[in-house]
C-alpha cells in the first residue's frame, strides 16, 4: 500500500513539473508597419485580416468615367484573379514600409469584349461635308463635323493596371478624334452647271478651278435640275439612240468617230438618260438646243474628263 501511495505520488510530481515547464501559446505573427499589398494598407495585422483587406479591396469593380457618366466593370466580367495568399506571405517577411505587387491575372479576351462594349457605347462617326446645293458664288456644303473612337489599345492597358492597383482609383475613358474624310476645303471635285448662263464651272472644294460655255437642253427637254453625281465614265462612247424619246425613232447606233454625238468622252449622270460630253455639234455650244444633256467642246470635255471621277457631284442650277 505505501508502495503504490508513493508510486502515485511520484506521477503527480512529474506531472506538476511538466505543466510547469510546458511554454504559453505562440501569438500570431504581424506584419510589420506600413507595409502596402497591391496599394492597400496592411501593416500590423495578422495574416488573416490582410488577406480578408486585400480581397474586399480586390473585389471592388473597376470605375470608367466619362464625362459624369460612370461604368462599373467587376473582376469577373474581366476574368480577374489574384494571389492574396502569396502576396500576404511576402507581407509577412517584408521590412517595414515595403510596397509588395499583388499578382493578378486577366483575361485578355474578357477586357476586349468589355472595351468594345465601352466603344459600342461612345463611338462617335465622323461625318463628311455634302454638297447641298450651289449659287452664282459656286457650291455650299453641309458642315463637317469630327467623330469619337473609344482609345482601344490604351484602355485595355489601363484597366490591367487598375486591376492591379488595389486603390481602385476611377479611370477617364480614354478617346481620341476621329477627324472627317472631306471637309468644305478638301472636298474635291465639285461641277455647278447653270442653265440660265449656259456655263459649267469646276470647283475644288470651295476653290474656282476654270469654267466652260456649254450646252444644256431644249425647253421641251430641259437639263434636270438638282444635286446629282457622276456614275458612269467612258472614252470614245458608243451613242444609242434613246429609245423612249420619240426624236430618236429610226435613228441607229453610231460608233466612236468624228459624227459621234458624244464626242470622245461621256460623263454619265445618275440622272437618267443625262450626262456631260462632247459634241460633233461645236455651234450649239452656248445654247439650249439638246436633248437634256450638256454638251462641251470636244477638247474641253477631254480636259474635264481627267479632273473628274465617279461619284463628282453635279449641281445643275
């Protein structure tokens, strides 16, 4: 009995001296002070409550403004993901005030389709000056006006480098002008035709090139008036007589030469059946004595032919 009353003894003190010796728990380990992960503040926390910082600030969408017009765009829809884990790890080995990356991937597919939609939303054509019209100062246009493009490549990088930026801060949309094709003093070739002067004058643009006596149509077949363009361009024409005009009855085809009708150019209008040519009849020039079409001297409608091309517009006032 005094044999196992010490036995018990003797466990109990050893047990004492083990509780004794037996060190208190480890505390957590901080990160040291002012240490930044992906921009966000997480010097003196612990790992856990960095980790829950970093992605709460993560999460956050990606702001694009325009002109006081906001745009949320979620890491998801950009198929963005980061490291937390890894960069928490760095955090906790770092010095004081390090600024540690956050690793993050992207979807490059997912951040085009975002942009494009951005575009789809603000592009902007450019519009191109028209002619609208003509007086005796020579042809008026509608005013150009510049467009609007959505910077593609450029925003595709920024929002990369938004995503990695856990300050989120907002993004300007980046654009850029998209400047018209023509305007009033780059237009081009412009023909005003005048049937009360029989005179046709080219312009360039706004600019006054050189101008022609012509011939322009009868009172019973008059020169259509209005804003029309050159459609069809040819040399040495075949003439065929129109066979809905009841002058040109029993009258034959008649193939390029000096009796041509046409001359050596046709400039065909996309009014119908009208254009402006040559003429194997030199002493109309000056008169109303065709058929609807405007008639030049063979030489100048020669020149006229390559200063013009398809799609000229062609105001007959």
């Amino acid at each position: 009995m005094q044999r196992v009353l010490r036995t018990f003894v003797a466990i109990a003190a050893a047990a004492g001296l083990a509780c004794a010796a037996a060190p208190a728990s480890t505390p957590s380990r901080l990160i040291p002070a002012r240490v930044l992960v992906g921009g966000i503040a997480v010097g003196g926390l612990t790992a856990e409550p960095a980790r829950a910082r970093v992605e709460a600030a993560f999460a956050r969408p990606v702001q694009v403004v325009y002109r006081g017009r906001t745009t949320l765009l979620t890491p998801n829809q950009l198929g963005a993901g980061s490291s937390v884990d890894d960069a928490v790890s760095a955090a906790l080995s770092a010095t004081p005030s390090s600024k540690i990356a956050l690793p993050v991937t992207s979807s490059t597919a997912r951040i085009d389709k975002s942009v494009a939609a951005l575009a789809k939303q603000y592009d902007r054509s450019a519009f191109d000056a028209t002619v609208t019209g003509a007086t005796a100062a020579g042809p008026e246009f509608s005013a150009a006006r510049a467009g609007l493009a959505v910077d593609r490549r450029t925003m595709r990088t920024a929002i990369g480098q938004v995503l990695r930026d856990g300050a989120r801060a907002p993004l300007t949309l980046l654009t850029k002008r998209v400047a018209p094709k023509r305007t009033a003093a780059t237009f081009g070739p412009v023909i005003v035709i005048s049937r009360a002067t029989n005179t046709l004058r080219l312009y360039r643009g706004e600019t006054f090139v050189r101008a022609f006596r012509v011939a322009t149509g009868q009172a019973i077949y008059p020169t259509p008036s209005g804003i029309w363009r050159i459609v069809d361009k040819q040399r040495n024409p075949w003439w065929y007589p129109p066979v809905q005009d009841a002058w040109a009855r029993g009258l034959r085809p008649v193939p390029p030469g000096p009796s041509n009708p046409l001359g050596t150019r046709w400039m065909g209008l996309n009014a119908p059946g009208v254009g402006i040519h040559g003429t194997d009849a030199p002493a109309s020039i000056g008169y109303s004595a065709s058929h609807g079409c405007v008639r030049m001297q063979v030489p100048e409608a020669e020149w006229l032919f390559e200063h013009v091309s398809v799609g000229t517009p062609v105001v007959i006032l």
